[in-house]
C-alpha cells in the first residue's frame, strides 16, 4: 500500500516536473550573443572560462569559500589528532603511481592554461593534483595529513585570499570583480592559479586530512 | 552510428544508476557509482558540454569514489573490530 503511494507520488511528479519542461518558452534568455559578443574584452577566448571567472566572477569566488569552510569544518570536528602512518602498497602499484605522479602534474599544469582558449580550467587542474596526491598517499609513498601548520593553511586559504584581494583591488572601478579589459587575461590566470593551488589542497585535504589511525581517539 | 553509441549510454546510465541504487552489496553499489560517473561525463562530452565531462569524471568520479571506497573500508574495519 504504502509502496503504491510512494509509486504514485513519484509518477505524478516526473509529470508535473516533464509539464513544466515542455512548459519553458524556447530560448527565452539567449545569452549566447551577448557572451559571444563581449568575449573580446574578457581576457580569454574560451566562453564557458570568460563565465566563470569574468562575468559570473562573484559566484566562483563563493564557490572557493564554501570549499574553504567545508574543509574548515571537517578540521573543527577532527581536532587535534595525529595522521596514520601509511602501509607500503604492491611495489608494482608503487612504480605505476611514481610514474604517473609526473604525468598528471603535467596534465594540471596543462588545463591550467588550456582554459583560457579551450575546455579546462582551475577547478579540472586541481581535481587532477588532488588525485595524484590521493593515490600517493593510497598507495603509501606519502603520509596523511597532520593537523595544518602554517603554510599548508597558507595553501590553504591562498586561492580564496588572492580572489578576495583582486575583487578588492578593483572595488574602485565602481563594480565587483569588473576587470579592465587590457589586464583581465593577466588577472584571470593569476586567480586561476591560485584556485587550481588552493583546490588540490583543499580537495586532497577532504581525503588526507581523515585518514587516521583506527585506535586514535 | 553515432545514434547508436547516444542510445547505449543513455541506455548503460539508466541501467547503471538503477542498479547504484537497488544492489543490496555497498562495495557494488560503490564500484557502480563511479561507472555511472564515467558514463555520465561521456553524456556530458557528447552534449558538447566538454568542461562539465571533465569536471564530472575529477570530481564526481574520482574523488568521490575514492572517497566512497575509503569509508566503506572504514567501515569494514570497525564491523570486524566488534
């Protein structure tokens, strides 16, 4: 019975939620145009990286913040404890990740700068360090993480203080995050290094920073 | 030709979210999920949404599975440690 209800209540909501689809009156906010017309001036020619970090730049900056706190979070519930120490792995699992640690460095590095003209960009590179970082660490060639000092909350903190620092700098100009057209393309990869820093860290801090000791306290 | 890979991978993430969601074992579950994130940043790819397949297979791929992986094994650790 009480899966009956359920079914129904699913079915009659996959409907209302199709209705309203078919609802939406086609290509009521084109914002292709605009975006396409505007790409000169915002210092890269990749239209979904002139989004994120030039037109829509208060949203990215609120999207490192809540990384920022989440992890801060974690950091607060955890406490002061110790990182477990790691068990040495298969070597043959050892050797692949040695070899691939470069590679997906290269990789990062490489996205980096591809999203400016192409599909990449920060939050892809940073994914991608995390990763290596998480492997290492999984196939014990590096410890978890104890609690942070100094400069890993530098690292930390870096990619949300250099954007805070630039939205800053520009207030002046009279708008939030409004990047002068000659100088947008220089402040757009300074910004996104900064976040690609900060975003392996944070990223790979998620897994690092909670791998302890099972009889830790 | 290229109708037929759109139909499979729309087929294989119908399929492969299904069984993330109905498979009694969590390992399953888990390797599942990551396969539907791989799945899905081909989705992504094929709507020519390329920076979302990338971000998608980092991310909710990768990092969450790895994630995933890593509290099922807590798990089964703390279940074997009565």
């Amino acid at each position: 019975m009480k899966r009956m209800v359920v079914i129904a209540v699913a079915a009659v909501f996959a409907m209302v939620l199709g209705g309203a689809m078919l609802d939406l009156p086609l290509g009521a906010i084109d914002l292709r145009i605009p975006v396409a017309a505007n790409l000169g001036e915002s210092g890269v020619s990749h239209p979904v990286t002139a989004v994120l970090l030039n037109y829509r730049g208060y949203d990215t900056l609120l999207e490192i913040a809540v990384l920022l706190l989440a992890l801060l979070a974690i950091l607060a519930v955890l406490g002061e404890t110790r990182a477990a120490t790691p068990r040495a792995a298969h070597p043959v699992l050892q050797t692949l990740v040695r070899l691939a640690t470069p590679l997906m460095i290269v990789v990062a590095v490489y996205l980096l700068w591809a999203g400016a003209f192409r599909p990449g960009g920060a939050f892809q590179a940073g994914a991608v360090l995390a990763a290596a970082a998480v492997l290492l660490h999984l196939v014990g060639l590096s410890p978890g993480w104890n609690t942070p000092r100094l400069k890993l909350r530098m690292g930390l903190a870096a990619g949300f203080a250099v954007f805070l620092a630039v939205a800053a700098a520009l207030l002046p100009q009279g708008a939030l995050l409004r990047y002068p057209p000659e100088a947008a393309g220089a402040l757009i990869l300074l910004i996104e290094s900064a976040l690609t820093l900060s975003l392996a860290l944070i990223l790979a801090g998620l897994f690092l920073l909670l791998s302890r000791d099972e009889e830790a306290p | 030709m290229t109708f037929a890979f759109d139909l499979l991978l729309a087929v294989a993430l119908l399929w492969s979210g299904w069984r993330t969601l109905t498979t009694p074992r969590l390992d399953r579950a888990i390797v599942l999920f990551i396969a539907f994130g791989l799945l899905m940043a081909l989705a992504w790819a094929r709507l020519s949404a390329p920076d979302i397949g990338l971000a998608e297979a980092a991310i909710g791929a990768g990092l969450t599975g790895a994630l995933l992986l890593d509290a099922y094994g807590v798990l089964q650790r703390r279940r074997a440690r009565p």
